[in-house]
C-alpha cells in the first residue's frame, strides 16, 4: 500500500506501542514473543517525547496500547492520560486479552476511545460475561469494542534462516500485518513495519543490531522522507528471512511452558510455511486468515 508522499504523511491506520513488556499468558506462537520477555514496562516519558516527534510527519488513526499484556502495567491509566494530553493520534485503543478489565477503574474506561479483546478459548461463559460488561461500560458513547474469538494461530517464524530470496520476498510482498494493517511499531525509539521485525531478531536470537529493521526517531526534517521511503520499501527486512508473514501453518491456541517455549519454534521455513496459503495471498491479500472464528463488534 503506497502512502501518498508529503511532509506529513496522511492516515496511518495504526502504531502499536509496547507499555508492558510480559504477559500474563504464554501462547504457544505469540509473534511478539512476550513469553520471553523481561517483567518490564515502557519509559512513557520517552515514548511520548518520540511520538510527539512521529506525529510531526504521521497522522496517526488509531494508537494502540499493548503488550505482552498492557492491562499489567498498573501506571495504565496514567499513561492513557499523557497520551491523550499529547494528541499524538486521532484515537488511542488498548489491545488486550481481557482477563484483567473488570479491575480497571471508571477513569479507564472514560480515557481510551476504543477495545480490541483477543479471546482464546475462553468459555462461552466469559465471553458473553464481557461483552455485557464491555456494553455497559460504553453505554450511550461511541466508543468500540472488538472481540475476536480465535481458534487457530498460525506459526510465525523459524529459527534457520530462509535461503531462497524469492521465497523471502513474496512473504515479504504478502505480509498483510505490515502492507495492508499497517501494524507499525514503537518500539526503543525506533518505527518498525511491525512487531516481528524487533521482537524476533531480539528475543530469538539476542542480536543487538535489531534496530536496524527500524528507522531510528530523531528530531529533524529529513525523518519524514525516511518513514516515506522505509514504509514504501519493496525490500525486505533482515527479520525477514526468518519470518512466515501471514502465511505460517495453522496450529492450536496453546498455553506452555515460559521456560519452554522456544522449543515449539519450528526450525527451517518448509516446517513453518503454509505455502498454499501463500499461494492464496499473493491472488488476494484481504482474504480471511483462517484463524479468528468469530468477530463481534459493540457500537
């Protein structure tokens, strides 16, 4: 998706910060790789001063809040408050796995403008338990609530690095995450196409120069032709290489082990790729990615 260009680039459709660094869950393929993660939480005080920088050259649709899980961060509603003060984004969202909502405080709920709440395989019972919780709370406003009931995931990378260029190249041209979501990142201040392309090299491997998939957020009048030519890029990330995109296999929502996890990382790229899905999206990227069972959608 060509962005039109411009000093100021119009309708970012998101940016994805980081508040809380864990999670209170350990899924199986969670692409940002939380299980692995330190118990830490986001210095808000830079993140602010770096989207303000960002929000020179991005108009920013939707900022998103999350994790690991960002309801752990227990400065939440702090930070939801400098961030609206800061008008960094036309909306601010918190994307999370709702287990902990019911302990958010009135103000909470008053501040963010929006909900994305991944459910899996949760009971029915929870289900129905928060949307009427959900309803309630954003009854006569026009904020949204989003609850996606998932029933698969689907690999997110490998361990061996993918050899064969063209191979990486039409994960890289059918990424919807980066093309057509435009799940960008915040991440160490630093912008990135998305979360793969610092929590992979970082977490899996320890590589320092994983910043180097990013563009590095600096006061001047030069970073906004850099966003320009680093979002327009045909060329892919380093991360690439071990990356599936969209197109990994499908497997089951799992909960393991934290000490354990980066033993369910599929080694080489033929064990993790569903290459008749990718296939699938090079006819047609907005296709449905087989994984969520069920959407709901509150106002």
């Amino acid at each position: 998706m060509k962005i039109a260009s411009s000093h100021r680039i119009n309708e970012v459709k998101s940016l994805e910060v980081h508040v809380a660094y864990g999670c209170n869950l350990n899924c199986r393929s969670c692409a940002h790789c939380s299980p692995l993660e330190p118990e830490d939480f986001i210095n808000i005080d830079k993140c602010v001063n770096h989207l303000q920088i960002l929000a020179k050259h991005l108009r920013i649709k939707i900022l998103r809040l999350l994790g690991g899980e960002p309801l752990l961060n227990e400065n939440i509603v702090s930070i939801l408050e400098m961030v609206k003060q800061a008008r960094i984004a036309d909306k601010i969202y918190i994307a999370t796995n709702g287990l902990f909502l019911k302990r958010m405080p009135n103000k909470f709920f008053e501040l963010i403008d929006g909900l994305e709440i991944s459910i899996y395989k949760y009971s029915e019972y929870f289900q129905k338990e928060m949307i009427n919780f959900i309803r309630h709370k954003f009854k006569n406003t026009h904020k949204q609530a989003f609850f996606y009931k998932f029933y698969y995931f689907r690999e997110p990378f490998f361990t061996s690095e993918n050899q064969e260029r063209s191979l990486v190249q039409q994960i890289y041209d059918t990424c919807v995450y980066s093309k057509l979501w435009q799940c960008f990142n915040y991440h160490q201040g630093h912008f990135f196409k998305c979360p793969q392309a610092f929590s992979l090299e970082k977490n899996i491997f320890g590589y320092e120069n994983y910043k180097e998939n990013g563009i590095k957020i600096t006061d001047n009048n030069q970073l906004g032709e850099k966003l320009l030519a680093y979002i327009n890029s045909t060329n892919p990330l380093s991360a690439c290489k071990y990356c599936c995109g969209a197109a990994g296999l499908k497997i089951e929502i799992e909960q393991v082990k934290r000490e354990s996890w980066k033993e369910y990382i599929k080694h080489n790229v033929n064990d993790a790729l569903d290459f008749e899905f990718l296939v699938k999206l090079k006819e047609n990227m907005d296709i449905d990615l087989e994984t969520i069972r069920e959407t709901v959608c509150i106002n």
